[in-house]
C-alpha cells in the first residue's frame, strides 16, 4: 500500500511550513529606504507605501553625525499624540536618537507596543520636521501566527 503522502509531498510540507513561519519573523525597516533619513524627503509617503509595518518590526535610522560644515545633524524624536505631530510640537517630545546616534549602522528603533508611534526629525526647532518633512507615524499591526 501507498502511504497517503509520498516523501516528496512530505519535504514539500516542512518546505511550505518553513516559509509560512518565516513570514512571522519581525522585519528591519531602514527609515527611507536608500534614501536614509535626511532633509526634504517625505518621509510620511514613505511610511504609506511601505505600511503595514508590524509589532516587533525594527525602523532602522541612517544619518551621518555632525562632521564639521559638510553636513546638518539629524535626530529622532518621539512626538507625544497626533496633534503635536501635525505641529510639530516637540515640547513633551522624547529623543530616542541624538545627532550621533545615526551613523555607521544607524539607530535600531523596536516598535513593541500596540500603540502609534509618532516620529520626527527634532533639529532646526521643528524646521526639519515641518518644512524638511523629516516626520512619519507608524500603527505597528500584531503579526498573526497560523
Ligand atoms: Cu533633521
């Protein structure tokens, strides 16, 4: 008698299972994409086109530290609601990233809570977050495990 699943479907059920939970592993986002985190890149846009973005995911920030005159320094903030990001209040903000804490590899950011997450660029008094559009938010989704 035949077994009802050959060896073959069988590797291909683990291979298929395989990818399945791979799937569930949490993904390292670079802010930006190629374009990292600078000035003037509509870093709202990108958050769209690149959402859902996923509890436990890692926004990965890239931005050179101050080096003298060739660069503006950048940094990341926590905005507090909706409403201070719309402004670009940063009055009750938190920084999560000083201007050195974006080079080399960047700044690894772990969304962990089921909660939006309001970022912004705090350098220029709230210039870089308003006019260089250096601001985004993210509603991290929980992953489903099948
Ligand atoms: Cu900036």
């Amino acid at each position: 008698m035949a077994s009802p699943i050959s060896y073959a479907q069988g590797v291909l059920i683990i291979l298929l299972s395989a990818s399945m939970f791979a799937v569930g592993f949490a993904k390292t986002i670079v802010v930006g994409g190629t374009e990292n985190w600078h000035f003037g890149f509509n870093y709202t846009n990108w958050a769209f086109q690149n959402s859902p973005m996923y509890l436990n995911d890692a926004l990965v920030f890239k931005y050179d530290p101050p080096n003298g005159s060739t660069t503006f320094p950048h940094s990341v903030y926590m905005l507090r609601d909706f409403r201070s990001f719309l402004a670009c209040d940063f009055r009750r903000a938190k920084m999560v990233a000083n201007v050195t804490h974006g080079g080399g590899k960047g700044f690894k950011f772990v969304m962990k809570k089921w909660q939006p997450y309001y970022f912004a660029c705090g350098e220029g008094s709230g210039f870089h977050c308003n006019t260089g559009m250096m601001k985004f938010a993210v509603f991290p989704l929980p992953r489903c495990h099948f």
